[in-house]
C-alpha cells in the first residue's frame, strides 16, 4: 500500500493565501471525495500536489510513502505515480494523441523498460474501446478541436494507459452530459484496485453515484473540516454546505 499525506499544506497565489493548514491522507485501495463550494482551494489542492509552480507552498509537507516531494518537478512527480486530470486540459498542436501516451509512459525508462510499439498499440486500443471512442482519436492533435465532453475522455485514456499509483481528479464532470459522464466513471472504475488511489474533486452529488467513495473529505475556508464515508456526500445533497458550515461555526454564504 502507497501513502499520500498532506500535512499542514499552506499554499498562497501571488501573496493570496489559499490553502490554510490543509491534513488529508490518500491511500492506494481507496478513493477520496474531496467536496466543497467554489473558491475554497480544492483545485488549488491538486495543483499544489502536483507541484504546479504557480502555486508557493509556504508550509506545511506533501509525503508520498514518507518522502517528501515539495522539491521536486512535476514530471518527477509523475515518474513517481501521481497524476492530475485537469479541469480544463491544454490543447498541444502538432504532436498526436497517441505519441504524447507513449512518451509519457516511456519517460525516464531504460531502453528494456520501454514499452513497444507494439504492445502499446494493442493496449491503447483496448482502452479506447472501454471508453467508447473512436480509432481516428488517437491520429487527432492532442485536444486540439476536442469537444469538453472529448477532453475528458481523453483525460481518463491518459489515466489507463499511464496506471498511476494516485489520481488526482479535478473536476472531471463539469460540463459533462450523463452519457459522457457514465464512460469517465467506468474508465475510473476500471482503475480500483490495490495499487491505485484517487482524489476526486467535485461539487456535486451526482458524480459520485457512478464512483461511489470510500471516504468524503469537506473542503471550506482553504481547510478540510469534515470527513467521513460516502453518506456524507449524500447529506450534502439534500441540506447544503451552508447546513455543515453552521454546524462547525464556519462563516459561510451560499451563493445564489
């Protein structure tokens, strides 16, 4: 089993504190919800984690297995099995859907460690009949022209072809309608197991009928405040984040 910690993360944006002392535990085997309203940091989280340099981490440690990573790229960081779908995935002209998987999968390997092309086209194109799309996908520019609803998709093949050890997840169903919505989760269904973790980000309740938590973490004021198991996102449902807020004597106002 992998450990992901996160202890005392602080993190600001242009001298803006965003994060304020967040603790959070990830582990392989489990997936995490990491739910709360807008512009509390939950994005800001998996950006951090991840090691975008935008993001200064001002205290606090990210430890994978007890190592600590805050030194370290982000393509370091990536070799090490963490993975981050973005909310919003950059389109790339100019190199392929199909060469950017093999290079990344192929990054920082020994020459015998690399898969061949072979083996790789047979693998992606498994995964991209789990996902429902189509050969041409793999030829097109990576994102370049693809619809949200593709993005997405595409962000989940990157995620079976790559099998890290975390995900992180930020928002992988905005905008997504319930047909596009059904194939990502299936794809992060597939993924459960022993050796992989994810940290889901999310807003809503109705991702998280299709990828049912094992854990649901409560996100206000750039700090997780509550824990507990999937009933949790479903209390969320039904009384709101102004309801928990009241609870824990958070000043919180719903926005309208």
């Amino acid at each position: 089993m992998s450990v992901l910690e996160i202890k005392n993360l602080h993190v600001s944006i242009e001298d803006k504190e965003i994060l304020k002392g967040v603790n959070l535990m990830l582990k392989t085997g489990e997936i995490a919800a990491i739910m709360g309203p807008n512009g509390t940091g939950k994005s800001t989280l998996s950006a951090a984690i991840m090691g975008n340099p935008n993001y200064e981490v001002t205290e606090g440690e990210i430890l994978l297995d007890g190592e600590n990573i805050l030194e370290l790229e982000v393509d370091e960081r990536a070799r090490l099995g963490l993975f981050l779908a973005m909310q919003y995935p950059s389109e790339i002209p100019g190199i392929t859907n199909a060469e950017f998987m093999r290079a990344a999968m192929n990054a920082g390997k020994e020459d015998k460690d690399k898969i061949s092309v072979r083996d790789f086209i047979t693998k992606l194109d498994q995964k991209m009949a789990l996902l429902g799309m189509k050969e041409e996908m793999a030829e097109r520019y990576l994102n370049e022209g693809f619809s949200g609803g593709e993005k997405k998709r595409n962000e989940i093949l990157q995620l079976l072809m790559l099998e890290p050890r975390f995900a992180l997840l930020d928002e992988v169903d905005s905008g997504l309608d319930i047909d596009a919505l059904r194939v990502v989760s299936k794809g992060v269904n597939e993924m459960r197991g022993e050796g992989f973790g994810a940290m889901i980000i999310t807003h809503y309740q109705r991702l998280l009928n299709y990828i049912r938590p094992d854990v649901v973490h409560v996100m206000m004021d750039g700090r997780v405040v509550l824990s507990g198991g999937p009933e949790l996102a479903d209390r969320l449902e039904k009384e709101g984040y102004s309801t928990i807020a009241e609870e824990l004597g958070i000043d919180y106002k719903e926005e309208v």
